[in-house]
C-alpha cells in the first residue's frame, strides 16, 4: 500500500534532481571565484616585480628623457595590460571582475605608493580611449605611451610601448590558461 509520505520522498528527489545541475554549477562558479582570488594576487606580485623582470630601468635609462616618468608609464601600462587581458581571456565576467579586484587590493596592499599612482594618474583612460578606437589597437597604445612619456611620435617610444602592452597581455593570457580560467 502507498502511504503519502513515500509519495512526498518521491517528489523531495524529483526536486532536489532538478537542483543538482544549479548546485554543481555553483560548486564551479565558487571553484573558479577563488581561481580568480589566486590570479589576481599573482598579476599583482607579478607587476611588482615587472622593472626586474621586464628590464624597465635599462630602458628607461636608454630614452633620454625622465626616467622616473617612463618607469612610472610603463608600470601603468602594464596595469592597463592586466584589466584588459582579465576583460578578454577570462572564462566569465564575473571572474574577471573577481580577479581585477583582487589585483588591485593586492597592489594596494603590497605596494601603496604604485596603487596611488594609479588612481591619481589619468593615463589609464587614454589607454582605453586608444583601445576603444578599436582599430590598430597595440600600434595606438604604443603611441599614447610615447604621449604619456612626454615623446609624442618618438618611434623608439611607441615601439616600445606596443611591445610592453603584447609582452604583458601575453602573460596575463598565460596566468588565466595556467590557472584554468580561460574563455
């Protein structure tokens, strides 16, 4: 004989089975939240650590010019280089957003005066205006580098912004592959 209560057991598991594919989508999305806590702090440490790895005070001292200015630039650039590269390769935008958060709490907390140059500089907003154009992306960002630097049409300068802004958004792209959290 069927009693009510196995029918209600029934109806519990017809429920909690259209649930399950929710439920493992949020284990994922939570897996991956953290993934992209990892990425930011890594981005962060990363461009700290950018004027040795990337040689940034010989080239600075080869452009004559303010040096402090171009090493300031060029870590800005870098910067621009980690929100763009999280915007395009990361596997949702929230992860993105998850990850550039951390980046910059991360840089805020390891290095203060670099994270306050950042906010106070509006250098970050003529890269997007020269990305948003849209057209020749890298070759316009190396230019408003040069801008930025103080050489406006200085070859040397805008080469060698436009290969700073592809060697950074290469390895951005290459920590969100390395993490697992690509699109």
């Amino acid at each position: 004989m069927n009693d009510d209560k196995d029918m209600k057991i029934v109806g519990r598991q017809e429920e909690i089975a259209e649930l399950m594919p929710n439920i493992c989508e949020l284990d994922r999305q939570s897996a991956n939240l953290e993934k992209a806590r990892r990425l930011g702090q890594s981005l962060a440490s990363e461009l700290v650590a950018a004027p040795e790895k990337y040689g940034f005070d010989i080239i600075a001292a080869q452009t004559d010019g303010d040096s402090a200015v171009n090493l300031l630039q060029q870590r800005i650039l870098l910067a621009f280089a980690v929100s763009v590269g999280l915007e395009s390769f990361s596997v949702s935008p929230l992860v993105a957003r998850t990850a550039l958060s951390v980046f910059y709490n991360t840089l805020k907390r390891i290095n203060y005066e670099f994270y306050e140059d950042i906010n106070n500089s509006g250098s970050v907003s003529f890269y997007y205006l020269a990305k948003r154009r849209g057209i020749d992306v890298e070759r316009r960002i190396g230019q408003t580098f040069a801008m930025l630097c103080g050489k406006d049409g200085n070859g040397v300068m805008c080469e060698l912004g436009e290969t700073l802004y592809c060697r950074f958004l290469a390895s951005v792209k290459q920590h969100i592959i390395d993490i697992g959290l690509e699109s």
